[in-house]
C-alpha cells in the first residue's frame, strides 16, 4: 500500500486532498491512502474524533444556489496522535510505504522574509527548532518536524520521497524547499542536506477550497441530514480546484482522473488565485470587520465593498496579469466573477476573523506583487492602493482593542505594528515597513497612494452609522 503522510489534519486538508484521494477510492483505484497527525498538540477534540471514527468523518457542501450534500470521506486510514517527539509521524515517514509527505501549516508558517530567508530575528520557536534538531530532537515548526522525519527516513534507507505543500505560499514548492534546506544547513546536518536535495522533490501546487472553520451547526445539520453523530463534521463550499506540476519522485496517485489538473507549470493558475481570490478575501473581510459585518457574504453583499473588490481585481490586477507580452491562459474576468458569487454565498458563513489574520503575511505575498508591477509599468496603484489602506485602518482599530475578535498574525510583531499605529504619520510609517514592502518601502508614491486611500477609506466607514469596529 502507498501511503501519503499529511502533517495538520485540519479543516483544509479534510475538504481537500483527502477529498480528492476518497473520490480515487471510490472510483475503485485503492492503490493508495492517507495517515495524518499534527506537530502541535492542537485540535485535541477533532484529532479523538478522528480517531474514533478510524479516520472518517462527514464533509457538507454548500452550493451558491443552497444545495447542501453529504459525504462520508474515509481515505484517512490511519490518524497518529500527537506526542512531542512526534515518534508516530516519524516512523511512518521513514517507512517506504510512505512515497509522499504533504503538509498544511498556512503561509505565516513558513518563516520566510521578502528575500525568502529564514527569519530567525522575529521568531523564537525556529531559534528553538534548530536547538532541537542540533540535538537530535523534533520540533513543532514545519522545519523542524519535516528534519527529523527525513533524517529517520535517510537513516532507514526507505527511499526517496515527494514533500507536496498544499498551502496559498506564492511558489510553494519552491519556497517551503528553500526554507527547509537553509533550515539543515543552519542545523549544520550536511549528510542530511545531502540527501534531501538528491531524493525528494517539491513541486509547486495551487490549492482551493473555501473552508470555513466548523461551528457547532454543522455537526447538527449533518445529524439532521445522515442520522451520524459526527463531532469531526466539516463544511466547505461546492467548489474545488487542485492543480499541482507533476513532479513527484516516488509515484503519485492518479488524481488527474478526478479532476487534478496536473501540468508543468502552475504559475498562471497561482498568481491568478493569490491575487484574484486571496487577496479579494482579504479586502473583504478587513473592509467588512471595520463596518460591523461578521461574515465574507455580508461585506460582498455590501456595494461599497463589492466595488472595491472590483475595482481592485479590474484596475490593476488583471492589467499585470494578462499582457500582450505573457497572454494568461485563464479567462480573468469570469474568474473574478466566479470568486465574488462563490463569496457571496450565505450559506458558507465564512467568518471575517478567518479570513482577517495574518495580513503581515498577506500584504507582502498577496497586495505587494501588484503594487510593484504596476509601479514598473508607469501605471496608477489607486485601486490596489485600497487594500493595504484598509488593512491599516483595521490595524489601527486593532491597536485601540476595538476588533471583536482576536486578531491571529504570526508573521506580526506586535511591537512594530502598535509603533507603526502610535506614530505621527502611520501612513508612513506602515509605508516604510520593510518586512511588509522590501524595495518599495518609503517609496513616495507607495505613500502618495495609500494616503489617498486611507482617505476614502475613512469616508467609506463613516458612510456606514452602524460600523461595530472604530
């Protein structure tokens, strides 16, 4: 049997790749299934209910038009508990059944700056994980957990292996690689660097699929619907969409008969994803917190809102992405309309809070790119301008404690960003923030247009009496 090994058993992951593999199941190709554990001892109710269900559990989805359905996925054929020394996830990635380790940590989790570089300055637990592996030991980055299950895979001669990202990181397979094997180099394991970069493989992968993280509702509707009383039910939108380059080293499951798009290249598909989709979300649900709204539906039901998505997708971002020079392969305009109908659904209860976090990592992956390409062209930035300035409002209503929810950032230092709010210009300040801008930090006309946009975002607020977040 082939085994894929997945680190995060989270919602994503559930509606996702194990989707795909249960449908390969289904079709009748059992040639391969999933074991799965966390490197945190998080999620401790789900991971018990996963396991008392050997790895099954319910998925809902909900069309835009209201179709709800009801799946039993059961390609998660083994669930390893969580120990700190992770000694379950690393005897199954070092047996050769095992032919890929797949993972889904959510971009912050990477620890890459703007130069892809490892930033050990901001964070304390990757100083702790190369400690830990300097010592022998496993650690609950990405980095760390993924050295110390190859270094027990190279050590048990089990063969190469395909590590395959399945998070929203711009060029994921490249840049997760990068930072693993600076991450060996650091440790200064120059055997183990050795084979990882002779038997693995990361190719690149966009993945999609709103995912809502589950609410006591969804367990009631699957009660309702199937009679199983599921405490590991999740929910997620009708659509998905898998694309992966297919460089795998050691096999692969035949997912192109269910609807993977497996190519050479996922560049187009990625960059028309992060940018039209993710950074859209973002908008939304920065410019939705700020006015009241709890729900993605409720701020893209909002005209205000709805334009500035809009605008931002039609004015600067399709211009970069589709030119003369490099046509997209991709029909934009319909994509960008797909994205707000699929927003838009109600029935998804997407929260704000969700999609808000981790807007340090955002800015520089999602908004920046299209902000720098449209400087490069002499163009104007005043509708992609709207969304680093609404995250600057939201920040600053952050800073006064009025956001309410808890904000979640862990590419953020809370001390920059309540300097970036107490300054005499926050504009500028927020501007001149490296991490955030790299090259265009302190650019005038970066500054020029996001204070123009702060402008109408401080209109767009108080056009709204209700707004709960000031």
């Amino acid at each position: 049997m082939n085994v894929i090994l997945h680190l995060g058993l989270g919602s994503f992951h559930r509606a996702h790749l194990a989707v795909y593999l249960h449908e390969l199941i289904q079709s009748g190709d059992t040639g391969w299934q999933l074991a799965g554990g966390n490197t945190r001892p998080d999620m401790a109710e789900t991971i018990a209910a996963l396991a008392a269900q050997g790895g099954a559990y319910t998925l809902e989805t909900i069309s835009p038009a209201g179709e709800h359905r009801y799946t039993r996925i059961t390609s998660i054929r083994q669930v390893i508990p969580y120990t700190p020394d992770l000694a379950g996830l690393i005897a199954q990635g070092a047996s050769s059944d095992t032919k890929i380790i797949s993972f889904t940590v959510t971009e912050a989790g990477y620890y890459l700056d703007a130069q892809n570089r490892l930033d050990l300055a901001t964070f304390a637990d990757l100083r702790a994980d190369l400690d830990a592996a300097r010592a022998g030991q496993p650690g609950s980055t990405i980095y760390g957990a993924l050295t110390a299950l190859l270094r027990a895979r190279m050590k048990s001669g089990a063969g190469p292996v395909t590590l395959l990202n399945c998070d929203n990181l711009r060029h994921n397979g490249d840049r997760s690689r990068g930072g693993l094997l600076q991450f060996i180099e650091l440790v200064g394991d120059a055997a183990l660097l050795a084979w990882v970069q002779t038997n693995t493989t990361s190719p690149n992968a966009m993945v999609d699929r709103i995912t809502p993280r589950p609410t006591p509702d969804v367990r009631e509707r699957v009660l309702a619907a199937t009679g199983v009383d599921d405490p590991a039910a999740l929910m997620g939108e009708s659509f998905i969409q898998w694309v992966i380059e297919d460089r795998f080293i050691a096999g692969r499951p035949a997912w192109e008969t269910v609807g993977v798009e497996m190519v050479q290249s996922v560049d187009a598909y990625e960059e028309a994803k992060i940018r039209l989709l993710n950074a859209t979300h973002s908008c939304i649900a920065w410019a939705g917190t700020l006015v009241g709204y709890l729900y993605i539906h409720e701020g893209t039901h909002d005209p205000a809102i709805r334009q500035m998505a809009f605008d931002y997708v039609t004015d600067d971002t399709i211009p970069v992405l589709d030119t003369p020079e490099k046509p997209c392969p991709l029909n934009l305009p319909q994509y960008r309309d797909v994205v707000l109908d699929r927003f838009g659904n109600p029935a998804i209860r997407d929260t704000n809070q969700r999609v808000a976090m981790d807007g340090f990592s955002k800015i520089p992956g999602f908004i920046a790119p299209t902000i720098r390409e449209r400087l490069a062209a002499g163009a104007t930035i005043d509708s992609v301008a709207m969304l680093p300035a609404l995250f600057l409002a939201y920040l600053q209503v952050w800073h006064r404690g009025g956001i309410p929810y808890t904000y979640q950032d862990q590419a953020m230092d809370p001390a920059v960003a309540h300097a970036i709010c107490d300054a005499a210009d926050p504009v500028a300040a927020f501007c001149a923030d490296a991490p955030l801008w790299g090259e265009l930090a302190g650019d005038a006309r970066l500054v020029d247009a996001v204070r123009r946009a702060s402008a109408r975002v401080t209109a767009f607020v108080a056009a709204h009496p209700g707004a709960g977040a000031r």
